[in-house]
C-alpha cells in the first residue's frame, strides 16, 4: 500500500509499504482523511529513515478487532496512533471513535491530537467555574480548543496571540462571547489579547509558545496556580529571571503535557461536543496528500492558522 514516510533528512516522500497486520486489539482502518499537526513536521528528522508519519485520522473500519472490542466494520471513525499518513493503519480500540453522524471526516480527522492535548491539559490543570484561564498561542488548533473548553467549564478566558490579524480571526470565529483588547484586561467571557501587558493574574495557564511567552505566562500566575507546558512553537529557549520562580503563599506549578494514552473515550467526547455544536474546528487548508510540501510549507510558514487535513488516496 501507499503512505507518506520519513525520507531522507527532513524531507517527507511517499513510498509503497507492507500492509498492517492488526493484533486482536486493533482496528484495520482505512485512512480517508489525516490531519497535520505541527510536530510532525518539525520533529520529521527525527525519526528513523521509512518510518510512516502522522498520527491523527479518520475513515471507515475494514474489518474490526478479532477480540470483540471497538467498532464494527463499516463504522466511521477518528483514530490516534502512529502510522496514520497510509492508506491503511492499524489502531488499537483504546484509541478510536466513532463518528457522529453529522461530523464529516475532514473535522474528525483534525480533533484527535489538538483535542486530546487541550481536554487533557485543562483536566489537569482542574479550573474551577469563575477562574481565571490564561491560553498563549490561542490562534493555533490546541489554543482554539483550550479556550473553547475552558469557557464551557465556566473559566474566564484570556486567550492571547501573536498579531492583531489573529486577535481579530479568533474573537470572530468565537463570535458574542469573545472581546478584542489589545494589552489590556477586558471586561467578556474571552478576551483576544496580542499582548500580555496590562493582564490581570490568573489562575491556569495553558501555555502552546514556550520561550519567552513562558515565562510571561509565568510572571502572572497566582500564588496556587498551575501552568501547563503542552507545546514549544517558538522554538526559543525560556530565560527565568532570578528570583523569578519564588512567591509567598501556596506554591505555583509548572507541569509537562504528553498524555495521549487511551483516548477513545475522550475522542468520543470531544466528537460528541463537535456534534452538538458546542465546539467548533477551523480548518485552514483541506487539499491532497499528494501536496504535503505545500502544506508543510503553510504550516511551518507560519502563513495559514487552523487544521492542515490532506484527503488520502481518494477525493474528500
């Protein structure tokens, strides 16, 4: 079969693969839609020359696990494992949903790592109804979603971005419920931020940037506060200034983000919310695989904001 692998250097290229063969608990899945997220293309390189990329897709099950468990055959599905860029994957039925009806592949296909990372990540964080929710890079698929989460849970949203074009995208894209304000603190339950000055403290932080949003992010939260570290965008190192990390009164909390174990149930969810309309999904570019430089190059550009997802071996 067909799939997109590691080439040489960073370079993805398309190669002819051996089929998946599906343990008792996996799903053989054929791959009908795939979304890019970010680190797949930065983080290319590192992996072993022909490995299969990507980890985020939708499409119909081949034929179903030999233990009874997950999806029919037939069944239309979103799928998080590696090896999803290929006409066909095999996943585990801990990681696989079943789409709603009314949710086309495309969108399916853009929630599983973005919505998996802001669900989880705000989850851990635990903000209570009225707290205060800090969400850098707002504009990018795991910002978008964060801020989309934290609002339902009852949160006041301060979602921050990098330029005025994007402040005014989002808060257009989260329609009544958000206010622009530029550097300052406003008064609705979202306010689009392009900087952090003028911001009130707050009591979470998802924070997607890294470098120096870091540590701004940092500098405002509250004694009790906790920051979630889910993404490095930026690429440039965090710099704390002394003394920089000490406050009096309950201690502050830096966490790591990466736990994507098991997500069926939260998939489900989360595909569940996108059906009811309670949660929307901006796709910036549906196109080909056959036009992964192109979209590698939008991506990483920095020119394109929502969901890159590439239609695989057949038309959407």
């Amino acid at each position: 079969m067909r799939a997109l692998v590691v080439g040489p250097g960073t370079e993805g290229r398309f190669a002819e693969v051996p089929e998946p063969v599906p343990g008792p608990g996996q799903a053989l899945v054929e791959v009908r839609q795939a979304s890019v997220n970010f680190s797949d293309l930065r983080h290319m390189g590192r992996l072993p020359e022909g490995t299969v990329l990507g980890y985020d897709a939708a499409g119909v099950v081949l034929r179903a696990a030999e233990d009874g468990t997950g999806p029919r055959e037939g069944a239309r599905v979103a799928a998080f494992g590696a090896g999803a860029w290929a006409e066909r994957a095999a996943f585990d039925t801990g990681s696989i949903a079943v789409v709603p009806d009314g949710v086309d592949l495309v969108r399916a296909a853009a929630l599983p790592m973005a919505g998996l990372t802001a669900l989880r990540s705000l989850r851990a964080a635990g903000p209570a109804p009225g707290s205060r929710v800090l969400v850098t890079g707002a504009s990018g698929a795991v910002g978008r979603l964060a801020v989309q989460l934290a609002q339902r849970a009852g949160a006041h949203v301060i979602a921050s971005v990098s330029r005025p074009e994007r402040a005014a995208r989002l808060a257009a894209g989260l329609g009544a419920a958000a206010d622009v304000a530029v550097g300052r603190d406003g008064v609705g339950p979202v306010d689009v931020v392009v900087d952090l000055d003028g911001v009130e403290p707050v009591d979470v932080v998802i924070e997607t940037v890294g470098g120096p949003a870091l540590v701004a992010a940092w500098a405002l939260l509250r004694p009790g506060g906790n920051l979630q570290s889910v993404g490095w965008a930026c690429g440039q190192p965090a710099v704390f200034p002394p003394n920089s990390t000490f406050s009096l009164g309950p201690a502050r909390s830096l966490n790591s983000f990466g736990d994507v174990t098991a997500p069926a149930d939260d998939l489900a969810h989360l595909l569940a919310l996108v059906a009811a309309g309670e949660v929307s999904l901006e796709i910036g570019l549906n196109g080909s695989w056959e036009d992964l430089d192109d979209a590698k190059a939008a991506q990483l550009g920095g020119s394109l904001t929502g969901k890159i997802v590439l239609a695989v071996g057949r038309t959407p």
